[in-house]
C-alpha cells in the first residue's frame, strides 16, 4: 500500500469537485468509462465499467481513497473488503455537490479525518467526522502566523491560549487557518505534534461569514490589504465549528495569532454550555470587558461591573446601566463586597498593568472558595526592529535609558498612573497624553506638569493621529506601555518608527 490517495467517480456531475481536488493533490483519478474528460487534462485517469468489481481489483493498493457519490453506494461496494482499522485505507466520501466530505473507514489510525479535512480545504465542504476521539472534543481552534513561524512558536502559542481559556490542548477537536496559509510548514508541522485535524478555510468561505456575520468577529484593515479578508483566526475557528461561540478573541503571540471557539451543541451537550457560576462581578475598564460584558448579558448571567477609574464607568455606563458601579477594591472591601452582593464568581478583564487588583481578587476568591476567571489581554513585545525599540523593565529603568539618548522633546503616553519621572527628566521637554478626566488633569498638574504640555484626548489613536501628534510637537521620543493590540500599542510604535524616532516601551513589572 502507497500512500497516494485514488479518486473515484461514476457520474459527469462528480467531475467539477474530483478536478479541483486533482489540482492541489498527487491523486489518481479512476472514472466510469464514458464521462468526458477536458482536453487539457494532464494526467492518465483509470477506466472502470463496474465500481463494485473495480474496486475488488484495487482496494488497499493507495493509502486513501476519495469516492464521490452517495455514501450508500461507496459502503456497498466497500463492505467485502473490509478487514481492520489497522490495515483498511482511508476512505472519505464527497456528494457531487461538496457539501460534506465524510469520513467513511479509517478516520482515526487510518488518517480518514485528516483526509476529510484536506477534501474540505480543497473544496470547501463541511468535514463530517464521527469517530469518537474527535466528536468529545468541542473546542475548535483557529490561527494565522506571518511567513516563516516556526512550529514550536505555533505550538506555544496554542497552548498559551488554551491556559487563557481554561482548557487543555487535548481538548481542541481541530486546527485550522486560512487558505493562504497552506503551504506554511509551521502549522502543518504544530497540528501534528498536537495530534489536531487541520483544516484551511477557503477565501470564499471566509468573505461569506463576514457578509452574514458582520459583527461576530474583528475586522483588520491590515489583513484585507494583505489577502483579501477582514481576518483569519476568529472566522476560521467559528466556520470549523458547530453552533460556535468565540471563548477566546482574537489573542497575538509575536508573529502568531489565535482564537478558540467552543460549540454548543444541542441537545446532547444543553447541560455542558458554559455560563460561568452564579452571580459575576466583573472588574473591567478595558475594551475587552466591554465585549465580555455584552456576552454575559446575551447569556443571561447575573452579572455587576466594577471599575475604578471614570473613563472605564462612562465606557460602561450608557450599555449597562445600574449594573456598574465604581470601586478601587482592597482585599477587605472586596471581600465585604462579594459576601454583601453574593458573588460566585469573578471574571478579571482589568488592565494588564493593574497587577494589584489581580493579585487581590485571586486572593480574595481562594479564600471565599468562588470561581476566578482571568480574562486580561496577553501582551507580547512588538516585532518592530530593535534599532528603534528599546525595552524597560521599570519607569526606574525607562528614566536610565532616556537619560542616555540624545533627546530633549518626549511624549509619554504611559498614562497618569505614575508621574514620579516627572521630577528626574525635568530638564527635558516633556509632553503627556492623557484621557480628558478632571482626575487625570489634577494628577498631571500636582506632578508639576504645565497645562502646555498635557495633551488630553479620547481614543482610539490611529497611526496616522499618532503621526500628527509627533509632528505637532516636534517629538524626539515616544515612551509607551507593553499594552497590545487592543491598547493602540502597535499604532503607536509604527508611528514613531516612520518617523524615525526611538520608542522606549515599560513592560509590565510585578
């Protein structure tokens, strides 16, 4: 037995699907004598007058087999022959129409349901897999990668992901990506090593959910430049999936990018649907509470909103009305609070620099015995060349390394939270961006800064603002958070580097 795979097909209309599979794939095409073939077809395809005596004659020689036709007929003229799961070839069945390809014999040890897979990929057909390894699993996982990602930064990814979403990797049923992406080593190489299914969405599929399913998942500018499609990894994990709902957003890893999605599946799995426990007390302020506040209200959870700075109660206030409320908790005040309020749970979707709070709540909820559910962004440093980038472990550090430049006009956009490098740097030019809160405003003014030099704006900056920004000021160097994505942290260093100006980025210290 090699391990080519053979097609096999009795009727003209089973043609479209076969050739399109041919065009990506090293198969043998075997056809009932009589159904035209294009001219400019480059392979030699085997002739057969009867399917059931054909296939007497070649069963087991290829390691797969893809019939397309009705999955009756394909089970009929296989059943005489088959033997063990062990030995039997993979066989896969495609209607003429590719709306599924079935795995049919084969589909764990043989390598059916990997093979399903490919036929999906190739076609865009529903992969049916029921053998019962696959169909416990219910998690399904998307991902993209920039050109060149290694299988381990895949892999490390994928498990960093699964952590955040409270699972194992053995519980992802499948892998997939875009179509773009099929040649790419890394996450053939990744799907293997975790012993997932993988499965590459088509272009077509892709632009489909997005025109039926507008608000379901991201959309990046940068990616439709790029290929075509508003994004890659949420689409791709709720299209491999079965009345799917995004457990994980979109989450960057360096060059890799992932998503998980968890399917519910009814009614079997009705009593498996995870809601978390009991009345929620959210502690937010971030763009990601927004959306875990929204998908708590759309499962019905009791759920209250805490924040401790205006800006996160305005950002909720106008969706979720007297749920909110805002609080700077201690460990006793929280304690007092979740026993008052009979809190079950808490999901953590605070900064990713408000280490306080996250250690508190941990705390807190260990010694009540409720759920913690920790939902703050991952941030990773940026790829941005190194020549540009320059790295502090502490504002203490940040001000060492200013100090060592030739620079006289900096903007720091670190926020109000601490102002103490006003007092080493003030020989320097310096500018801060703020949120336009009275309370931020005092804090700027107690720090000693004039009100000349606070800029105070709402967001979302985009590169092309931050641009203008620089340039208003004359600025000679950005100083930054490790805030990510969802903080405008790429925005900010793809500013400063057109423009050819270092950026000093203070990551997150405990």
């Amino acid at each position: 037995m090699d391990n080519r795979f053979s097609i096999f097909i009795v009727t003209a209309n089973a043609l479209p699907a076969a050739l399109a599979i041919l065009q990506e794939t090293d198969c043998e095409l075997h056809l009932k004598r009589g159904i035209p073939l294009p001219d400019d077809l480059k392979i030699r395809p085997v002739y057969f007058d009867t399917l059931s005596d054909h296939i007497t004659s070649v069963f087991g020689i290829h390691r797969g087999m893809i019939f397309i036709m009705s999955l009756g007929i394909v089970v009929r003229v296989l059943a005489p022959h088959v033997k063990s799961k062990y030995s039997d070839p993979a066989v896969v069945t495609l209607d003429e129409s590719a709306r599924y390809a079935i795995s049919t014999l084969s589909g764990h040890e043989g390598g059916a349901n990997k093979l399903a897979c490919l036929v999906s990929s190739i076609t865009g057909a529903e992969p049916v897999i029921t053998t019962a390894t696959e169909s416990a699993r219910l998690y399904t996982c998307g991902t993209g990668c920039k050109r060149g990602t290694s299988c381990a930064e895949i892999v490390s990814a994928i498990k960093k992901s699964c952590d955040m979403a409270g699972i194992q990797s053995d519980d992802i049923r499948s892998l997939s990506t875009a179509w773009i992406k099929k040649d790419e080593p890394g996450i053939a190489e990744a799907a293997n090593e975790l012993g997932l299914s993988l499965r590459f969405i088509p272009k077509s599929m892709i632009e489909h959910f997005y025109a039926v399913n507008p608000e379901m998942a991201e959309k990046s500018p940068f990616v439709y430049e790029k290929i075509g499609v508003h994004g890659v990894c949420e689409p791709c994990a709720l299209i491999d999936g079965r009345n799917a709902v995004l457990i994980l957003e979109k989450t960057s890893f360096g060059g890799v990018t992932v998503s998980i999605a968890r399917e519910n599946l009814f009614p079997f799995d009705a009593k498996r649907v995870e809601k978390p426990k009991g009345r929620v007390l959210l502690l937010g302020g971030t763009v990601e509470s927004v959306k875990k506040a929204e998908e708590l209200k759309a499962l019905g959870v009791d759920f209250l909103i805490s924040t401790a700075t205006e800006y996160g109660y305005d950002l909720f206030k106008e969706r979720f009305g007297e749920s909110v409320i805002i609080e700077s908790f201690q460990q006793d005040s929280l304690s007092s609070f979740i026993e008052r309020e009979n809190i079950e749970t808490i999901v953590d979707c605070t900064h990713p620099y408000a280490l306080k709070i996250t250690e508190t709540a941990k705390t807190v909820c260990r010694h009540a015995g409720i759920e913690y559910k920790g939902m703050s962004r991952v941030v990773e440093e940026s790829e941005v060349a190194g020549d540009h980038l320059f790295y502090a472990d502490s504002f203490e550090h940040m001000i060492e390394i200013i100090k060592s430049m030739d620079v006289s006009v900096i903007l720091f956009t670190t926020g109000s939270g601490n102002l103490e490098w006003k007092k080493e740097l003030s020989e320097l030019k310096t500018y801060v961006r703020v949120l336009p809160y009275e309370e931020s405003i005092k804090k700027c003014l107690a720090a000693g800064i004039g009100r000349e030099s606070i800029i105070a704006m709402h967001g979302p900056f985009t590169k092309n603002l931050n641009k203008a920004i620089i340039e208003q000021f004359k600025i000679e160097c950005l100083v930054t958070k490790l805030t990510g994505k969802e903080g405008g942290f790429q925005d900010k260093t793809d500013a400063a580097v057109e423009l050819g100006i270092p950026v000093v980025v203070v990551k997150k210290s405990g």
